[in-house]
C-alpha cells in the first residue's frame, strides 16, 4: 500500500500546481505524459493486487480451466489415398498351341521352379510327322553326298542335279526344325519360380491359345499402386515416405515411394505411384490398402490443438493465453494467430507464437479477453 500511495501523491501535487504560466502546450504535453506514465504504473499494481486478493480470498468466484504448455516438435502432415496390390510375377499361362490336353503334372498351391513342364499337349501327329521328315531326310542326306560327289569330285551329271539334290536336302531340314518347334509348343512350362494358384482345365479337355490354363504368382515382388491427385505433383517424389495400412488384416506397414508416374489420367487428373512392400506372403495381388503420404514435414514446429483455434467473424485465427505462468491465478490474453496445415487433430502455427506460451485448453470457449481466470489441475 505504502507503493501505491507513493503513485498518488504525484496526481494530486501536478492538479494543484496547474497555474497559467503552464498552460503553454509543451508543458501541457509534459504533464500529460506524466500522468499517462504513472496511470500505467498503477494499473500494474492494481492488477498484481487483484492476483494477491484472488489467491486468498476464497469467496471470490472465478473461471476455472486448465492450460497448456507449448514445446516445438517436429510436425509431419499426411494424406490419405486408396491404392491395391500388384505383382510384376502374377501371370495367366495358356497353351502356344490348340489340342487336347494330355496330363497335368501340377496341383494348386505346388511350389514350381523356372522351366518346370507343368502340362503336355498330345502330339502323336506331331510325332508322325517328325519321324516322317526324319526319313525323308535320311534319303536326302544319301542322295545328296553321291551327287555332291559325282559333281564336284568326278564332274560326272549335271550341276541342277547337285542343286536340286542340295535343295531338298535344306528345305526337309527346316521343315524338321519347324516341327520340333511346334513339338516345344505342346509342353507348358513355368517362365519363372513361383506358386500354382490356380489350374482351369482338366486331363483330357482341349487346349487352345485364347484360354487360360494356369496362374502362376511370385508373392516376392509384390508393390502397390495407388493414384494421386495431380495437385500434389512435386511434392510426391521417389523416396517420399509412407504408411500402408491393409484394414482386412490388421497389418501396418512403414514403407516409401518407388516409382511415380509421369502421366496425367485426363479422365481424373491423377497420377500413379507404386509403393514398396516388404513382402511376407500375406499381400496378395489386387488386396486393397489405405495409404498414408507425407507431404509435408518441419522440426521445432509449433504445434497447437486444433480445437483451441477460434476465429472471430472476420476470419482471424485466436487462441487465449495464461499470462502468468507461475500463479494458479492471472488474467486471459487473446492471441492472434496465422496457422498452417492441420493433421490429426494438430494444427502447425506459424506467426502469433513463440513456442513457450501456456494456452487455456479446458474453458476456452468460455473466456474473454483479459478475464481473470484460477488454473486448475485435471485428474
């Protein structure tokens, strides 16, 4: 009291003094500034008194809330898209040729190696064929040595018999070679390792080019596809970081980016990315996933609840802060505030803050500028 008595006396002496030689305006200014100066003063001290009396006067009733001390931290936004399971080893095998199928020499589920026969095709024609042109062939060779040697050893016959002899020789050996590669053609076989997925026809039924007979999948190369919007080309890059989420499973997985597209889909603006996935027999080609891609990451954020922003009916963003961090009592400020992105109930501020103030969080949406307020704890 003895401070604040101090403070008046100098209001009472300056009122008394106003004689009209200091009616002049720098005085009038001087005097005023005094005043101006020392009312601030005393408005400090009416305030820490107000803090004082709160504190031990328990009929005084005050708003109650509890606050909440910022710390930077790092900040990390992400969004979502829907993307499914792709394999570059998920394949439908089918016959090179027509003909009826003549055994089946896997099962469904069958772990198979590359080049393994998985079904034959009957090819008795084929066969008869072959040991035809065979025969054919062998009379060839004979004729074609003698009148190689009549001709050109003892020029005995003619030249066009040797040529005709050497012609037919040549043209029964590519028939040979064409019928052995259509004999290949009737043998199905693994083009890489894999799994037996699934077999569609049965011994005996007929074989053709245009339906499939096996699928044969390597879950070991296994990625995922997803398409994202054209508004994010730029910020989504290879290495990008991301989280799969498969729903049917109850499996999460960190992961990045591996590929994006340099394509725009007219039809919906969007882009395709493929996203790695650490395979463990569990993600099966075409399975849907949620993907989680950040786009957007910062250290030492200041990070503020979402739910203590208000705005005011300009647009300006707010946020009420406890002036006095050490007290269970003081006064209210409202702060205003520029925000950035939000994520997950989160929303980054970027100027209004220093990252060190203590919030009002419970109460909030009841307070008012410069309302005095008593912090509590919340169990």
């Amino acid at each position: 009291m003895k401070k604040l008595f101090y403070y008046i006396i100098p209001f009472a002496l300056l009122a008394a003094c106003q004689t009209e030689e200091a009616t002049s305006l720098t005085k009038l200014k001087s005097q005023k500034d005094s005043l101006v100066s020392i009312q601030k003063e005393v408005s400090g001290l009416i305030k820490e008194l107000d803090v004082k009396i709160a504190l031990i006067d328990s009929s005084q009733k005050l708003h109650t809330v509890s606050v909440l001390k910022l710390e930077p931290k790092n900040f990390k936004h992400y969004f979502k898209v829907y993307g499914q399971v792709e394999s570059n080893k998920s394949i439908s095998l089918y016959s090179e040729t027509s003909g009826r199928i003549e055994s089946i020499l896997v099962k469904r589920g069958q772990n198979v190696a590359k080049g393994q026969l998985l079904a034959t095709i009957d090819a008795n024609v084929l066969n008869q064929n072959i040991a035809e042109v065979k025969t054919s062939l062998e009379l060839a060779n004979e004729l074609y040595k003698k009148q190689s040697k009549l001709w050109l050893e003892d020029k005995i016959g003619s030249e066009v018999q040797y040529l005709e002899a050497k012609n037919r020789k040549e043209s029964l050996e590519r028939k040979l070679e064409t019928l052995q590669a259509q004999l290949s053609m009737t043998k199905v076989r693994a083009p890489f390792n894999g799994v037996i997925d699934d077999i569609f026809p049965k011994n005996g039924e007929m074989a053709s080019p245009q339906t499939p007979m096996f699928r044969l999948v390597n879950l070991g190369d296994v990625y995922l596809t997803a398409s994202v919007s054209e508004a994010y080309v730029g910020k989504i890059i290879s290495g990008t970081r991301a989280t799969v989420t498969f729903e049917s499973l109850g499996e999460t997985v960190e992961t990045s980016v591996i590929r994006v597209g340099n394509y725009i889909n007219p039809d919906n603006r969007t882009f395709d990315v493929n996203i790695a996935l650490n395979n463990n027999s569990l993600f099966k080609p075409n399975m849907m996933g949620s993907v989680n891609l950040e786009d957007y990451s910062k250290e030492n954020a200041i990070v503020v609840p979402s739910r203590l922003i208000m705005e005011n009916t300009k647009g300006d963003s707010y946020v009420y802060t406890f002036n006095e961090k050490g007290t269970s009592v003081s006064t209210v400020t409202k702060t205003f505030v520029t925000v950035g992105v939000s994520y997950q109930g989160e929303t980054e501020v970027l100027e209004g803050l220093h990252g060190d103030e203590v919030l009002v969080d419970r109460g909030s949406r009841s307070v008012k500028d410069g309302q005095k307020v008593r912090r509590v704890t919340l169990q």
